[in-house]
C-alpha cells in the first residue's frame, strides 16, 4: 500500500482557508508542522502563513504568501518542481473550505497530525519488517528497535497544548498533590524505616542513590528496599549490574527465612527451615518481580524493559545496582556516571513515572567516587556504611553498627555532610542479608 493514500486533503485545505480569515488561530496548533501535510502545496502555504504571523503579519493575501514563499528558494524549488498553479487561484479554493470556529479547526489539524503519524508509522514498521528477514540482527536488537521506534514517533507527534497560566490549571495540580497522598499520611512509596519516611518517601519521577565505600552493604540495603515494597504490593524490578540471578536469589531467601546465607548455599538446614525456604520460593512466585542480570546494561535496553514492564505489569519501583564505569580515562569517566545518572532521573524516572532507587561507591575520602556529577542529578543522596569502633562505643550496642547520612534531600530535611553526630543508626546483619533500624543514638546539635 502506497503511504500516499493516508491523506486527508479535504482537511489540509479547511486549515489553509481557516487561516486566510483567521491567522490567530495558529497559536493554537504549535503542535502542527508543514512536513505533516501529505499535500505539497499545503506544507508550503501552511509554512508562509505562520512565518508571517510570526513576524506579525496579520493580513493573509495573496501577496503576502507570493513574497513570503519566494523568499525561501528551497519552498520556490518545490513549487516549481510540483508545477502548482498561481497562489491567487489556490486562495479562492482554499476560501471555500474554512471553518469559522476555533473547535473546528482544531478538529481539521488534528487529523493532519494523525495521518501523518499514520504515514511515519508505516515506514518505520517496513523498515523493521525488512530487519527481520535478515539473519544479522537478533532478539534484542529488534526488540530495542521496536520500543525505540514507537517511542520516538510517540514523542514527535505528542500534541502540545496550548500555553496556559498556572492558574487556569491549579486544580488539577492540587488534586494530584491529594492523590499522591497514602493513607499513612505520607507522600509516596514508604520506606522499609519509619525514621527515613522522616526525610523522603519513593516518590515516582525522582531518583534515590545510596552512597557507599568498597563492601559496605550499599546491596543489602537495596534488597532490604525492594522486599519491602513487594510485601506491600508495589510492583518492583531490579536490574544488577554485579550479581547473578541466582546470587541474588539466596540473599533473597536468607533474608525472607532469616536463615544464615552460609547454611543456604550448603544445604544445612533444619526440616522446619526447609519449610520456611518453600513457603518462601511460593510467595516469590506469587510477586509483580522481575530480577535481571546484565553487566552491560545499556541505556536503550532499560528504558525499553522499563517501558515494557510498566505496561505489562504496572512497574512502579525500579532498583538499580549500581552506578558504576571501568573507563581507565578519569574526565570520561565522570562523563559516563554523570550521564548514567541523567538518565535514570530524567528518562526513566521522570518520563517513565518510575521511583527510582540505585547506588554508587564512594572515594577513600568519603567524596562521591569518579563523578560528583551524580549529585547534579539525584534527588536524595544517603551515605551509607559500617560504624567505626569509636561510634559504636560512643552510641552503645543498642544503636546498630552501621549508618545512614541524608546529605543531599531535594524532596525535604538534609543535614550537613561534616556534621559528625548526624546521621540515622542500624543494626546490619550480614549473616541474614538484613537491615533493621535501631534505637537512635542522643544528637547533640551545637549550633
């Protein structure tokens, strides 16, 4: 079938002729291109009438459009190319074929739009089709084609409303800041800590990064996390980056039976913690969870599992483990976790509406390891490490061997990074791969 046949000329023309009389009107169109008319002709007068209202040129006559389209030899080559009759026997034509209402123009660009998205859509599918009558290309090159393809096209034929003040829309602003709002009282996904929910919640459209040294547990936390949200109902995947599915899915166990780590990878467990380990095999089955591992993970691949995943199974957490580069060269390297990080906040968790949680290292002296461009970008910054035997002599056995310190908080209360009494107290238990909150340590705030 021939693409030309998606057209709607009688549509085409309603629109030129609208705006003879009404020129205004393309302010309320910003969304409609020339190249969306199947018409040359149209694309040309449709280009010259909003090259002049835009030099605030209201009065739409043939010697206007004849100076405006010989203005630009690329438009004066395709009329002639075309061999279009004079531009004063089109305005009669088109004359006859306006609307006289803002609504019914509005209708006639929108079908322009859709045809034209009709037409793109049809030869990007060709060209996918012929990709898959070739032997060089494999499942996942077609797939990422795929999602990649229809995202694109989404994106460009996205109708951009009209410019309006905050006010006309601030109901619905507020409506969603109520919906938003858990029964709990809290904005967002909870944290597994009540004390963390004191900072910030997982909210959709922003991105958490737990910040560690070397071994530190930045995983354990993540895991902690994201099983806490599926006992809740939230519908998580996670992406690993350093740690095989089947790896994963022991610390996962441990940490549902509480049964050592050691004694599952060996088998040395009781019948009644045999039973545990089944009960919790059966309710991993029963959960909205997906655990992929890939060490390359590229950002087209992501976005594409991501959007798949909220389609197909209403993905709204997504754990990423970790941020991280092998590039030797230290200026590239920044580069690449500043722009890994971009992209999880900004494509995945603001166009996706994911919440986003994920983890980066830290340098030996307690900086952002590689990038401090990571920061840029984050929305909630938490470091994150064992308690030196000074602390936990200081703050006693009741107060945990590890810490948390919300340095940098976009989405509420921060505290100093060189405030060295601030920070939030845990209890790490690595034989179990679990985290538990404990009791708080006295702060004394001198300031």
């Amino acid at each position: 079938m021939d693409v030309k046949q998606i057209s709607d000329i009688q549509s085409e023309s309603g629109v030129i002729g609208t705006l003879i009389y009404h020129p205004d009107y393309i302010l309320h169109t910003d969304y409609l291109l020339p190249n969306y008319f199947s018409g040359v002709e149209n694309g040309c007068l449709y280009w010259a009438i909003q090259d002049l209202y835009r030099e605030g040129i209201t009065n739409i006559d043939a010697y206007n459009i004849s100076n405006k389209l010989q203005s630009n030899s690329g438009i004066t080559r395709k009329l002639q190319e075309y061999n279009l009759p004079a531009v004063q026997e089109f305005m009669e034509l088109y004359k006859q074929a306006a609307r006289h209402s803002l609504e019914e123009y509005k209708m006639l660009a929108d079908s322009i739009v859709t045809c034209a998205f009709k037409r793109d859509l049809v030869k990007e599918s060709n060209e996918i089709i012929d990709e898959c009558f070739s032997n060089k290309y494999d499942l996942d090159h077609l797939s990422n084609r795929v999602y990649s393809k229809l995202d694109s096209l989404t994106q460009k034929y996205i109708a951009t409303a009209e410019v309006q003040t905050l006010g006309e829309n601030i109901d619905d602003y507020w409506n969603e800041i109520c919906s938003r709002r858990t029964s709990n009282g809290l904005c967002g996904i909870p944290s597994k800590y009540p004390i963390l929910n004191e900072y910030f919640t997982y909210e959709t459209g922003e991105l958490v990064i737990i910040q560690a040294r070397y071994k530190q547990g930045k995983s354990v936390f993540l895991l902690n996390e994201v099983v806490h949200k599926l006992k809740n109902g939230v519908p998580t995947l996670v992406i690993d980056t350093e740690m095989q599915t089947r790896l994963y899915v022991e610390r996962l166990i441990s940490h549902l039976t509480g049964i050592e780590i050691k004694r599952i990878k060996t088998g040395s467990y009781s019948q009644e913690e045999e039973k545990k380990i089944k009960d919790s095999l059966n309710w991993i089955k029963k959960q909205p969870f997906v655990h992929i591992y890939d060490p390359q993970m590229t950002d087209e691949k992501m976005y594409s599992i991501c959007k798949m995943l909220k389609y197909k199974m209403g993905l709204t957490f997504f754990c990423y483990d970790y941020l991280k580069s092998n590039e030797p060269d230290t200026g590239r390297n920044s580069n690449i976790l500043g722009d890994r990080c971009d992209f999880l906040k900004n494509r995945i968790a603001g166009e996706l509406d994911l919440a986003v949680l994920s983890a980066c290292q830290l340098g030996r002296s307690g900086e952002v390891a590689d990038s401090d461009k990571i920061n840029r970008h984050l929305s909630v910054g938490i470091k994150w490490g064992r308690k030196t035997e000074k602390m936990r002599i200081t703050d006693s056995d009741e107060c945990g061997n590890a810490y948390a310190k919300v340095y940098v908080n976009r989405l509420g209360e921060q505290v100093m990074d060189d405030d060295e009494q601030a920070y939030i107290d845990f209890l790490f238990d690595g034989k179990t791969m679990t985290i538990y909150q404990a009791k708080q340590h006295e702060y004394c705030n001198d300031f």
